[in-house]
C-alpha cells in the first residue's frame, strides 16, 4: 500500500497566503508529514494534481493499492481524479454545508460520502459528519501532532517574578507603551493615523524587553470567528491599573498595512490603561516562534468556534495553562486543571464561506464577563498561588502529549486504514472505474509483461 500527502499550500506559497483561506492547512499538513516519516508507506506529493495521478497509475501497475490524504475543505478537493482520496479537514459548525444554490461540489455530506472515509481534528467534527451522512460513516479524529515539536519548551519552573525576556524578530509592530493613542481622536484620525502607520510598517529587527505575566493569542483578525474584540476589550478593561500585565498577540496575516489600524482603533477607544498590549506581525521561523512560545505563561483563546485550534495546541503543549471557552473541538483537551474555562453558550450563525449568509448552523458566543474573571484569576495564580501555576502547567503538558502526540497521530492513522483494509480492492475498482475501459484493458495486459520482464533470472 502506498500513501500519500498533498496540500495545495507549500512552503513557497505560505508567506504570501497567510489570513487567505485554508492558509492553515499547510500547518496542519507539515505536522502530519512529520509523524509519517516513521511511515516507510507514505510519500510526499508536491506539484500539481496530474503528480498525484502519476503515482496512482504507477501503483495500479504493480497491483498494490495507493490512497491520498488530501488536506483541504470538502468543497476545494476535486471529484474528477481518477484514485481514490481521504479527506483531511477541520470544521466547527454543527452542521455540514449542504442547504446551496450552487451544485452539489458545495454540499460536503454528498462529497464525503462519494470520496468513502474522512479525517477530521475534532469528536465535535465526528459527530456532525456522522449526523449528516450516517452513523457508522469512517470517519475519524486525529488532531494535528503538534506536541513533539514545543514539548521542548516546557519547563518545571517558570522563570523569576522580576525576570524579562526579549522578543527578537524581523518585522513590525505596534507597542501600546510607546503609541501615542491620544492623537488619535475622531477629528484627525485619519491623518494620524497615516502618520503613525509609516513610522511603523517599515520591517526592521525587532527586539523589546517583555516582563510581568504575559499572555500570548495567535489568529487572523479578518476572521470573524476569533472574536479577538471581546479577548482585548477583557484584557484591557480588567488590567486597567495593572502595569506588569502584557498580551501579545501575533498576527497571522500577510497585510500589516490592513490589519494594524483594527487594532489601533480599539486601543484608542480602550484608553488609558496601565497594561501592556504588543500586536507582532512578521513570518517568525520556528525558533523564534518556539522562544515567544516558552516565555508566556498563558496562551487565549475566545473564539465562537474552532477546528482544533493549532495556536492553542501548540502553547498547551510547551506547559502553558489556557484562558479559553471548551466549545467545539477545545472540548476534547481542555479541562479545569490545565486551563481557566471562559462560558460559552449557542446562538445561530453561516457557514464562513456562504455568500448567502443564511444561518444553518451554531456558534458559540462568549460569556464576557467570564473572560475577565479568567483574565484576573489566572494573574492572581501566577503572582500569589506559583505551585498551583506550576500544577497546572504541568497538567497542560501531560494532556497534550496524550492528545497530539506523532506517536498517537501515527499509530491511528496506521489503525484507521487497516480497520478499512477489507474494502481496499473494492476502493481501487470503483475508483479504477473512473478510467476509460482501453487504458483499464491495456494496464492489465502489461502488468503479467512486466512481471515476466522484471523477475525472469538473466540467462
């Protein structure tokens, strides 16, 4: 059996396509290629889709079966290919897309179940797929093995009450201790504004002293189920008078020029407060992402709805407790030992890419004043109660490697497909059916050649 990998996104595309959509699957697909590596059966596919069809066509010659993890949304994997496909994709809605006006490529239910199977991220994402398609639909959750990679940054102790660490990069950023957000009133906003974005766009090496507890979100801002308002405005509001309290949040979009006033106008409207606020935009290469990643102590979240939440993941498993609600699939890793649970309840919402915006599905919106107690509860541990920090810390750890871990991703990848190994010829053949009949007949008049050709002993 031959498996293979393939995303659309690559590494010389990822720069230029972050905050696009399905940017994140690329990260998703570089953590699962690092758990198949231990796997002698899976291969890396880069290139354009005739690649993938190549390799098939070289499988069904040597009479082996050959699969595809292809990492994207339902409705962006082509149905057309003549081999047979596992979708890999995240979702957190309650419902699949399906109510569309525009062909059934847009109704995921009817694709998942013509490509046969599916891997998700989430049980949230299980069990919507089985309510929408059947009950004992193969589909299963394998979240994406993020462990291994900032498990290293864990550590037993955090570092001294009076202790600073630097933030080193290569880009830009806005600092809240050194913008002037009174100049930014109503009258002149615009023209201040200008001013302050060209003293700030230029990207440059990056190196500021960060002290005190220390918060670190990760997200798009043009996404709108991040929610990143209500996480400022709590923050804010609640370390008002608090002046060793810092959130930095890190961008992940390719247009600082678009994202930064967004945030320049809600530290306006939230002005003055005494608490630290870094917006750092710029591509960090895994180390330097690794170190921000180390010298936090909690990572946010307060979204209406997440696949998995990488950023999340990732902090978690350096040993950094959460503030997040445990909506959707953060249900499946976050607990009251290993993060501070912001409420949550339903309200209706579309699908993200519904030009129609029709409410068919649940989100979750934030109890507000649930993520100003985390914010204060989660200072008041890291200052006064430090075993407790480190309790959680560790449990945050510990959870983690359980739940995204290589070996795990690797051993269900490995138990999914052989719980399928019965229906592998009958796979090949409706997918082989896909073909002209000539070049079928054809294939099978050459492979018994072939074995002649290649096994006979030379005289």
């Amino acid at each position: 059996m031959l498996l293979l990998t393939y995303c659309a996104i690559n590494d010389d595309t990822i720069e230029r396509s972050l905050g696009d959509a399905e940017y994140s699957y690329y990260f998703v697909y570089r953590q699962f290629l690092k758990a198949l590596k231990q796997a002698p059966f899976a291969i890396p596919v880069e290139g354009d889709i005739k690649t993938l069809e190549s390799y098939y066509q070289n499988c069904l010659d040597r009479d082996e079966s050959c699969f595809c993890l292809y990492f994207a949304q339902p409705h962006k994997i082509p149905t057309h290919l003549a081999f047979p496909i596992i979708p890999v994709f995240a979702w957190e809605f309650d419902t699949l897309p399906g109510d569309t006006d525009e062909g059934m490529d847009q109704d995921w239910g009817w694709k998942l179940a013509k490509f046969g199977w599916a891997i998700t991220h989430s049980n949230y994402a299980v069990n919507c797929v089985k309510d929408r398609i059947r009950n004992d639909f193969p589909v299963v959750s394998i979240p994406s093995p993020v462990w291994d990679d900032f498990q290293h940054c864990f550590v037993k102790k955090r570092r001294e009450p009076d202790a600073s660490f630097q933030l080193r990069y290569q880009g830009t950023i806005i600092d809240s201790a050194s913008l002037e957000l009174d100049r930014l009133n109503p009258e002149c906003w615009k023209s201040t504004l200008n001013e302050l974005m060209a003293e700030r766009l230029t990207k440059d090496d990056i190196s500021l002293s960060i002290g005190g507890v220390v918060y670190l979100s990760v997200f798009n801002p043009y996404d709108q189920r991040k929610n990143w308002q209500d996480m400022l405005r709590a923050f804010c509001w609640e370390f008002k008078q608090t002046v060793d309290a810092t959130l930095i949040v890190k961008i992940s979009h390719k247009d600082s020029e678009s994202c930064f006033p967004l945030f320049m106008r809600e530290l306006y409207k939230l002005h003055p407060f005494s608490c630290r606020v870094l917006i750092v935009h710029g591509y960090m290469e895994e180390n330097g992402y690794s170190e921000l990643v180390k010298n936090c102590d909690y990572v946010v979240n307060s979204s209406h709805g997440e696949g998995q939440c990488l950023p999340l993941m990732e902090g978690m498993s350096a040993g950094k407790p959460a503030i997040s609600p445990d909506h959707t699939a953060m249900k499946d890793y976050l607990r009251s030992d290993n993060a501070f649970i912001v409420e949550s309840s339903p309200e209706p919402a579309f699908w993200p890419h519904d030009p129609r915006q029709r409410l068919r599905a649940l989100r979750y919106r934030i109890n507000w004043k649930s993520l100003c107690n985390a914010f204060q509860k989660s200072y008041r541990v890291v200052k006064e109660q430090p075993d407790s920090y480190q309790k959680m810390s560790l449990r945050a750890y510990q959870t983690m490697r359980q739940h995204c871990s290589r070996k795990k991703a690797l051993s269900e990848i490995k138990g999914f497909l052989a719980s399928r190994k019965s229906e592998y010829k009958s796979f090949d053949r409706a997918w082989q059916s896909r073909s002209h009949p000539l070049q079928l007949q054809f294939r099978r008049f050459l492979r018994p050649v072939k074995r002649r050709l290649f096994t006979s002993k030379p005289q």
